[in-house]
C-alpha cells in the first residue's frame, strides 16, 4: 500500500508519504532535505514488510513553514501529533541527522511511543566555538546593540546583513526568517542530557568521512545512551543509509523484530 498527499497537522500543511504493510515505522529527514531523500530506505524497508511513514517536517520540501520558530521540542510534538492522526500508538522510529535531534527527544520524553529507534548520523552534541569565532561573534552583537540603543536601526542591519554573508553557514543564509530563527534555536540545544535518557534500544549508523556529524559524536552518543550501539558504514559520509542503504535496512529490520 502507499499513499502521499498534503494533511494539515497542529495547524501546519504538511506533505507525507505512507509506504507498505505491516509494523509503522516513522522516519524523519534531516535540515533542509526531504522525503525524497529517504525513499531509497522506505522502498526497501516496505519490501521486509513495514509500513513507511514519512513527511517533510514543517518549513522543508512539500511542507508550509510553522508560523513561529520551531525549537527542536515542538517539532518532536509535531511528530506526535501526526502519529495521532495516522491512529498510531507506537512506533519504530528512523532518524537522519535532525532527525536523529528528534529522536533522542521522543526516545526520551516518549519512550512508550517509540518500540525501538535508528540514528544516522544523529545531531544533538552540541559544539562550543572556537575562541576566535566567539570573540568575533561578541564583537559583531556588541557593536549591533550599540547601533540599536543609539536608533541607528538600519546601520545596525547593515552590520548584520554583512556579517550573515561573511561568516553565517549556507542553511542560514538561504533560510526565512522563521526558520533562520529555528536553526538557531535548535543549533543550539544541547541534547546530551536527553540521550542520557533514552529508554529504548538504539542502533546509530555513521559515516567515518561524515564532516557535519564527526564519527567522535556518534561515539559520544554511543556511550551515553543506556541502550545502544554504534555501527560504523566505512567510507561513508553525513548520509550513511544513502550510501549503503541495503546494509541499513538489514540492520534496522534485525533491529525492529527484535524489539
């Protein structure tokens, strides 16, 4: 069976995709991707017997923007929520760098949601800047809210505008200013203290070239999470499961008819 369409979840057009028959599993994207890049995975998994179910989250592909900055929580809700209205209790879970940003949190706050849960190359560790680019950052807010305290609103944009396109990362460049808001929002957000949590079993799938979650991150989570282990893809990169998407699948069906 598969169905796609638009539904409106909490307010929000989305679009979702539902692959196959048998268990659900709910599998979520990662920053600025798409469903399209999780059908490689949804097409085998739905051929082992399990029913893919799949959206662009709010502010990415097919999907309208939320209203509001989202934080890394209320797109956990917002998962749950279409959980509820597919009338789904319980879920096997797959997650893709943001992805994996909510899963810690639903393996965590919602663990009797979730039957069992896979992480590629999972965000959430937080990473302190270097000293030269938190003395720079310091500088460049200083110099901003002294322009704003003295009614100087538009040199203080200047300064802004010009800072953002020398030194602000590609996805905050191009983004809205809703979801400019929420990278920052959920950059942000240490999530350690929530794999710390975590109450299901876990398998993290990495890339050893991955450069935007390094392998040392999923060794941290490796070691934090009370149930999980790490299986490292060699050669590949941030998109492990694209990459060799067959082994994963394998890996997560191993893992979903055990739990």
């Amino acid at each position: 069976m598969a169905h796609s369409g638009d539904v409106v979840i909490s307010g929000i057009r989305i679009r979702q995709e539902v692959v196959g028959d048998g268990a659900p599993i709910l599998m979520v994207h990662g920053w600025g991707a798409s469903i399209e890049l999780l059908a490689p995975l949804s097409l085998r998994l739905s051929r082992l017997g399990y029913r893919c179910c799949q959206i662009d989250l709010p502010g990415f592909g097919g999907s309208d923007e939320p209203n509001e900055p989202f934080t890394i929580f209320d797109y956990a809700a917002f998962c749950l929520a279409y959980l509820d209205h597919l009338g789904i209790n319980k879920v096997h879970y797959f997650g893709h760098s943001l992805g994996g940003r909510i899963g810690l949190i639903l393996g965590s706050d919602h663990g009797d949601r979730i039957a069992s849960m896979v992480l590629s190359n999972s965000a959430g560790i937080k990473v302190e800047a270097a000293l030269p680019t938190r003395l720079r950052l310091s500088a460049y807010k200083s110099l901003r809210r002294g322009l704003e305290k003295i009614g100087a609103k538009s040199a203080a944009d200047g300064i802004r505008q010009s800072y953002n396109r020398q030194f602000g990362s590609d996805d905050y460049r191009t983004a809205s200013p809703v979801m400019r808001q929420t990278l920052v929002n959920i950059v942000n957000q240490d999530l350690l203290d929530h794999a710390t949590c975590v109450s299901v079993p876990t398998i993290l799938i990495w890339g050893d070239e991955d450069e935007e979650t390094p392998l040392w991150m999923g060794r941290k989570l490796e070691a934090t999470i009370p149930d999980a282990a790490l299986i490292l893809h060699e050669g590949a990169g941030h998109y492990a499961y694209l990459d060799f998407p067959d082994r994963t699948a394998s890996i997560m069906d191993a893992l979903y008819r055990s739990a």
